[in-house]
C-alpha cells in the first residue's frame, strides 16, 4: 500500500493495462524489521511488491516521451522517477519531489540521472509552467490538502502538458486486504483496523473528481487499472505490513501480531497457491488531466 508524502505513493471504465508483480521475498529483511529504517521497508518491500509495475502505466497516461520535462510528485525512493529517465533521453529531465529526507536519501544512492529535490505537493518549488508532465503515484490520499496539491500540479505544467494521478482503489476491490482489515476491526478495534485503510481512503472516483474541481481541473477523468499484489508467503506479506510505520507500524506488539498470524492464515487461504505465495487483486484509480483544456475553462 501507498505511503503518505511524509513518506513517498465518478464511475471510470475498466481499463485494460494490468500491473503484476512478481514474488517478492521480504523476510529476511525482516529480521529486525523493528529497527529497519521505514525509508527502506518502503523500498525493499513495498516497491517490488506494489508500486514498480505501475510506472509505465503512468508514464504512458502523461505522454511521457524523448526530451520530456517529468516531475514525479511524492516520489518516495523512486519507484516511478527512475523509469522515466530512459523515456526522456539524455535532451529531458526528471525530477523526483518528496517531503521526506530519509525517503529522497534512499533515492539518491540509486544510479538514474534525476534531480532529486525534498519539498511539499502544497507548494511545489518551481516556476509556473516548468513541466511537460507531471506524475505522482500513490501519494494523494496521504497529502494535508489535496486540492491544493493538485492545483500545484497544474501550475507547473506548461500547456499541452499531462497529469496523471493513481490512488488505489476502494479496499473492498483488494479483497486480500479487505479480510485483512476485517480481521483487524475484530481483533484489535476500528482505530487499528481504520489505520489499515488508510491507504483506500481516496477509492472513489467522484471524491477525485471533487478535489480536482476544487482545484479548478474540470476536465479530468478517471479510469480504473487492475492490478496485483503478490508476496512469497502471508507471514512475509504480515510482517511487511507490520513494518510500514504510516499503517500498522507500532500498532501491534508481539503478541497481538502472533493472533493475527494465527487468524489470518485460515481467513485469507484461498489466496495462497501451493507454493506458498499469495496473490490476489488490487486495483487503482488512474486520474488523467491535460494542462491547457483546465487553462482555457479558468480563462471561461
């Protein structure tokens, strides 16, 4: 699931790109995972797991090409931002923006030619009209103002530029994650459970369409794209969770996380193949707007 800046990630039509993943093995990253640096669960276990595969998706929505100017907003340690740098060619540039230096830390040992830059969605550091593309992935559900941050995003296009947003979609469409939360709620009450959700918080198309109203894009739309999560084991999928300090992270002591081992390998069974992985849905909502029909509707 997403992570919040601080962090970093009406009825469309079903789309048709999948993002898939492939198994991600996290439990030996996960000893001591109660010292691990939350920068580094995000990238080692969540990246692979969740957020890589929707780089190109995104890339494509925003018309992402050779000698492209891209702003990837809350880009936490870089999961989009560094497949865009091959896109754009050594005549582009890309940029990765996030409020959290221990996020932007991680991002930068990695070898991609981006310029990475710590800052808030609320007020973006850069001149109007500075991008021909700008992109964030699940980030929004987490930012202070919402609509503010997608006015923001708006400003620093440069017509015809494109934006593209992903949220996940309503936790009742990951059905995994829904019984996970479910369980949650019975075992250790709503505020535990609710913190669960919180990535799902933006799973419905008119509350983005309402935010981007606000924030004076009229034109948007909003798509929904199937995706899945897949780890190597439910014990390894729990514990990453456990370990991600915006959901679950200090929630739950030894014990308490025992019980939810021991209630959730029956609870969510038919989703581990004989392998032992466990996979199942968890789609996202794709919000698209293009810099100059929203400069000629505020102009009206």
């Amino acid at each position: 699931m997403g992570a919040p800046e601080v962090s970093a990630h009406a009825g469309g039509m079903r789309g048709a790109t999948r993002a898939s993943t492939g198994g991600v093995d996290v439990e030996p990253v996960l000893e001591g995972s109660a010292t691990l640096p939350p920068a580094r669960v995000y990238d080692e276990q969540f990246v692979p797991a969740l957020f890589r595969p929707w780089g190109p998706l995104l890339a494509d929505s925003a018309g992402v090409s050779v000698g492209a100017h891209v702003l990837d907003v809350a880009c936490g340690t870089g999961a989009l931002t560094c497949q865009l740098p091959e896109r754009v060619g050594e005549q582009g540039r890309v940029v990765g923006l996030d409020a959290s230096a221990e996020m932007l830390a991680v991002a930068r040992t990695k070898p991609e030619r981006v310029e990475w830059v710590e800052g808030r969605a609320e007020a973006l550091p850069f001149s109007d009209a500075s991008f021909d593309a700008v992109v964030s992935q699940f980030g929004l559900m987490f930012f202070d103002d919402r609509a503010r941050a997608l006015a923001e995003m708006k400003r620093v296009l440069r017509p015809p530029g494109r934006l593209a947003v992903a949220v996940w979609d309503h936790v009742e469409h990951a059905p995994g994650y829904a019984i996970l939360a479910r369980l949650l709620d019975e075992l250790f009450g709503a505020t535990v459970g609710d913190a669960f959700r919180a990535p799902f918080v933006l799973g419905d198309a008119q509350k983005l369409l309402a935010s981007c109203a606000e924030a004076g894009i009229r034109d948007a739309s909003v798509e929904v794209h199937p995706g899945t999560v897949r780890f190597t084991s439910l014990d390894a999928m729990l514990r990453t969770e456990r370990a991600c300090v915006w959901t679950l992270g200090g929630l739950l002591d030894d014990t308490q996380f025992a019980r939810l081992l021991s209630r959730a390998r029956p609870a969510l069974s038919a989703f581990v193949a004989s392998d032992g992985s466990i996979e199942f849905a968890c789609p996202a909502l794709l919000l698209t707007a293009a810099r100059d029909t929203a400069r000629r509707e505020r102009a009206g």
